[in-house]
C-alpha cells in the first residue's frame, strides 16, 4: 500500500511541526493571561444531589470536583456541564456554578468519546497514510465514530486497521484545549489541502469536548457488547460476547464441582422485611431497586447472602454435612448513581460468582486458604498477577468490636498462612465485615478489583438469622460461620479486564471465533461447509467463508477479526480429507496440512490446558 500510495513527507513534516509549533505558542499566550486573572474561591454545586464543593475561579476544573467526590467518579466522567452548559473536564471554572458530570452510559458522555474518537482516527490518517482530510464530524453516530479522509483512489477498510492501530492513537497524546481566532486557525491549518481551510476550522474549532481514550478496543467490543439509553447501567451482549460470558462461567462451574461447591437458584425479589432482619434495609437502602406488590415494599436484591441464609435455615442442618458452599450465579441489581456508572465496570445490573460457606469456627482458616488457592488458580489461567489487601472496620458498621477483631484477626492469619504479600487497607471493609480485596493487574498494566473474600457476615448474618446446627456434643447447637467468596467478582466486570487484558486476541479456550474454514475456490465449497460442520459438531466456535472473494482477502479479513485458527481448503484439501492450517501469529513460509482429526486433537488439548 505504502509502495503505491507514497505519504508525502515534505508536506507532512513541514505541517505538523509548524501546527504544533503555532498551537504551542497560542496556549503559552492563554495560559499566562489565564493565570494573571483573579483565582477568587467559587463554591459549585453538584447537580446531582446539591452537595457544595469549594474551588479557585479560573483554576479549580470538573476533573479535580470528580476526584473529590469519588475514584469511580473521576475515572467514569468523560465531559462535564456547567450551568448546563458542556465543559471539557480540564478547562477551569469561571465563577460560582452549578455542575454535573456525564459518562459513557448517557448520551452526552457517549458523544464526547466518538468525537473524540473521530478526532483520534484522523491524526492518525493523517500521519499514516498522509490522507488528506475532509470531514471531521462534530457530532458523531449514535454507537460508533467515522472520519472521511482522500487519498487518491486509495479506499481504506478492515485491511489497513493494523496499520491504524500502529499509529499514534496508541501513544495516549492529551486532548487540549485553545481557543482561536478565524485568522490563527488560517495560520495553522495550510491552504494547500484541496479541502481548504473550512474543513480545518471544523476540525478544530468545533464543539469539540474530548477525551483521550484508545478506541481500538471499542471498535473490538462493538461487536460483543452494547449499551442503550434505555436501560444505563445494564448491557446487551451479542452473541460473541455471549460465547465469553458463558465460558467464563462454565469455567468456574467445573471448578465448582472439583472444590464441592454446591450451585443453587434463588430469587431476584424479596419482601423488605427479609432485607431489614439483614441490615440492608438500614445501611444499603439507597443502593436498593424497592418497589410495591400488594401494598407490601419489596426489593430487588443486590446481593445474594439473605437468600442463601434462608437456604442454609430451611431444614436442620448437622455438623457432619458442614462445611456447605453454596454457589449461586444470579442476576443482581444495584441502584448506583448516573455519575457512578462506567461502563462495564460499575454497572447496575451483572452476574456474580457468588458463594458463601458455612462452616464451623475450626473450619474457617483452611476455608480461606482454599478460596484463596481458588482465586490464585483461576488468575493464572489468565495470565493476572494480583495484589491482596486486607479491608478493615469501617466507620458505620453492624455488630461488636470482640467479633469484628476475631474476623479481621482471622483474614491476617489466612493471608500470611498463604504466603503472599498484602497489604492491609485500614476502614475499607464493608459495614457487615472486614474482607480481603484481590486487585488484578492485566496487560495493561492497569488494577482493577475484581475478587473478594469477606469473613464479616460470617458472625453477624447467621447471628440475625438465627442460624443454627446441631454440634457434635448431643443436644448442642452452635451457629454456623458465613464466609462470602467471589473469584471473578462480577462477570461483567471481568469480561471488560479480559479484553484489556487480551487486546482482542483471546486464547483459544476463551475464544468467541475459534476457527473459520476459508474455500479456495466454488469447488470446495462443499468440502469447506462438511469442516464446519464436523468442528461445530465437536463443539467448537467455527465460521466458514464460502464466498467469491479471492483466497488472500477472505484470510486478511479473518486475521483482523483474529480467529484462532484459519483453515483453507482447495482441490488437494477436499481430495484427501485434510485442511491447511493457519494458526493466528504464526508467520510461516508454509503452512501445516493436517487431517480434521488431528485439528480436532489439537483443539482439545488447547481446552484442557487453557490455551
């Protein structure tokens, strides 16, 4: 491509200096001029909820509120409002305000990410491929971003999305912003470009409110998960993403069965009595979807630890049969905030791997050694390293200080007994409980928690629930400890730092496009649609492409959408009942042929060791 669409060096390096060096000396010129105005303090009030935070007049910025506020909140708001106007999160107040924040769940913050997508994809065209650009929309599509661009008769598509990818989207260059006048745009923006100055003025003086966030893995995800206005805080997922989402349970429901672990169905609906002799009713009320059946409140539930109480009370229960482990993969809904949503991340409606374990008080320790092995096990599956923490009492807690100590001491004594490193997070653990924090670091680089074992509620639910088992000395009982455990966490969650993690190319066993069985020519289509069938059969994700396409573009299309495995098939394929292999990342002068038999082992071995 390179070869027959030469860039046009000269031109490129004498416009992007000269437009860096020119934008540099505009914003030096306003930010001074900024910085010798008043920085009086202001007060701003959050929409949301009329809190009133203190700031500095031409200083203090949304980003800055955010991080007042919450983590989640600064790292979930992508544009701002202020007295309902859009402000870029960076930019300094004025004066006194009222100001709300928008993430990628509302319409508002959806837009500011594709503009700024659009905004990302045509530096990168520009410098490239040296593309002349034309449009660059100030209002973006609906669900994704497009940036129209001329090269001569070059037309971009799938085929050149590595090379995009290549360029300098990746090197997390930040939006800024200037403000400039009809003249300095013309200064900066050459008028040599067939397009004119218009087209630039545009592009840079529209209503532009951006953030820097790669877009790559969205145009990856469009095509897995989807999220609608109609219902924030909840996500669509589409049949590749299905494929994900599935297999990561599965996953954790074979392990299940190996570490005796009981699955179990519970309601999504309760009465609000049950949750007031829980304490939610009184410490997590506001967090809770409530609503009325025959003039009774009732609330969805935000989590499943009541339910399975009821599970664990419904008939006599002896020492013998403990410990019980209870897993349950139920739906569950929190009311979070609008300026709390993010994305997958922190979401209202998701799954969990929730369980809980009731045991004896001797049994605790090696309980939580083998929730801990279950956690290490399943992340090295994924590639993750982790970081522990102990989260201790926090300021508003259920209970006594004698039992808070015993279950804080016990999570130390399971945590050193584990042999790992950790860190204790003094105040951080939840009202019923301390627990242990497991924060994973991905490819990325970057944390994200995802696992949690609580021993908190091991005294105090059972307690409020008056539960009870018959003890080995006769006609004795004694309450059962509770101990809450979730190795994905929320599966949502998860899924988003897998494809972080994995940057589009999932690992075989994971993968929601295993294989795809390419035809040379229409006389093997037969031939191509018999593998496809016998994969499938095998129970392994497979397309087929039979269309009229030339052999090297059905392969390059297959390749960006990164299937596992690419099988071409031709007149000696169909002949001797073999496919040629093309594993993804093998760059070989000749590929292997081998019989669907073989294939078929190999994919099984691929399973069976998580690759």
């Amino acid at each position: 491509m390179a070869d027959e669409h030469p860039r046009d060096e000269a031109y490129l390096s004498a416009v992007i200096e000269k437009r860096i060096r020119l934008f540099e000396e505009f914003q030096a010129k306003q930010l001074a001029e900024i910085q010798s105005r008043p920085h009086d303090p202001i007060k701003v009030t959050i929409r949301d909820g009329g809190n009133v935070k203190e700031g500095k007049r031409w200083e203090t910025t949304p980003a800055e509120i955010a991080r007042q506020i919450s983590v989640e909140l600064a790292n979930s708001a992508l544009i701002s409002s202020v007295n309902d106007v859009l402000w870029d999160m960076n930019r300094p107040l004025e004066a006194d305000c009222s100001l709300e924040f928008f993430s990628f769940d509302s319409d508002k913050g959806r837009d500011t990410f594709w503009r700024s997508s659009a905004h990302i994809l045509a530096q990168v065209l520009e410098q490239e491929y040296g593309c002349k650009l034309c449009i660059g929309p100030c209002k973006a599509r609906d669900e994704g971003f497009f940036y129209d661009a001329f090269y001569g008769d070059l037309g971009l598509n799938e085929q050149h999305f590595p090379d995009t990818e290549a360029g300098d989207a990746r090197e997390g260059h930040p939006f800024e912003r200037i403000e400039v006048t009809r003249g300095q745009a013309l200064e900066m923006f050459p008028d040599d470009n067939t397009f004119k100055w218009t087209t630039y003025t545009k592009y840079f003086l529209c209503e532009s409110f951006q953030v820097f966030e790669s877009p790559l893995y969205f145009l990856e995800t469009n095509n897995i998960y989807i999220c609608k206005r109609f219902s924030p805080g909840s996500w669509f997922f589409e049949k590749h993403g299905t494929r994900v989402y599935n297999k990561l349970m599965h996953f954790i429901g074979n392990e299940y069965r190996k570490r005796g672990y009981e699955e179990v169905i519970s309601p999504n609906i309760y009465n609000m009595k049950l949750w007031e002799t829980s304490g939610h009713a009184a410490n997590y009320k506001e967090n809770m979807y409530t609503f009325d059946i025959d003039k009774q409140e009732f609330g969805l539930k935000p989590m499943n630890c009541p339910g399975h109480c009821l599970m664990f009370q419904h008939r006599l229960r002896s020492y013998k049969e403990l410990p019980i482990r209870l897993a349950d993969f139920g739906v569950l809904h929190r009311n979070e905030a609008s300026e709390a949503l993010s994305g997958l991340t922190h979401t209202r409606r998701f799954q969990q791997d929730d369980a809980h374990i009731f045991c004896t008080k001797d049994q605790v320790s090696r309980e939580l050694k083998r929730a801990l092995e279950f956690v290490d096990y399943v992340y090295t599956k994924f590639g993750f390293t982790y970081e522990l923490k102990l989260s201790t009492r926090p300021e508003k807690y259920l209970g006594d200080l004698t039992t808070w100590d015993r279950a804080e001491r016990d999570l130390e004594e399971a945590l050193e007994g584990f042999g790992k490193p950790f860190l204790v997070n003094r105040g951080a653990g939840e009202f019923y409980g301390p627990k242990i924090d497991i924060t994973v670091s991905d490819a990325m680089k970057s944390y994200v928690q995802c696992a949690t074992l609580q021993v908190g509620l091991d005294f105090q639910l059972p307690a409020l629930f008056e539960l009870e088992y018959t003890a080995m000395a006769e006609g004795n009982s004694d309450t059962p400890v509770m101990i809450h455990r979730a190795v994905l966490g929320s599966v949502e969650r998860m899924f988003t730092t897998l494809v972080e993690h994995y940057k589009g190319k999932w690992p075989f066993w994971l993968s929601p496009r295993q294989a795809i069985v390419c035809s040379l020519s229409k006389d093997s289509h037969e031939y191509a649609e018999r593998v496809r069938e016998q994969i499938h059969e095998a129970g392994y994700y497979v397309d087929v492409d039979i269309t009229d396409r030339n052999i090297s573009k059905k392969v390059r299309e297959a390749q960006v959408a990164q299937y596992n495995y690419i099988l071409v098939v031709g007149a000696e394929e169909t002949t001797t009942g073999h496919v040629t292999v093309r594993r993804r990342n093998e760059d070989l002068s000749e590929f292997p042929v081998l019989s669907v038999e073989n294939l078929l082992d190999e994919f099984k071995l691929k399973t069976a060791n998580f690759l």
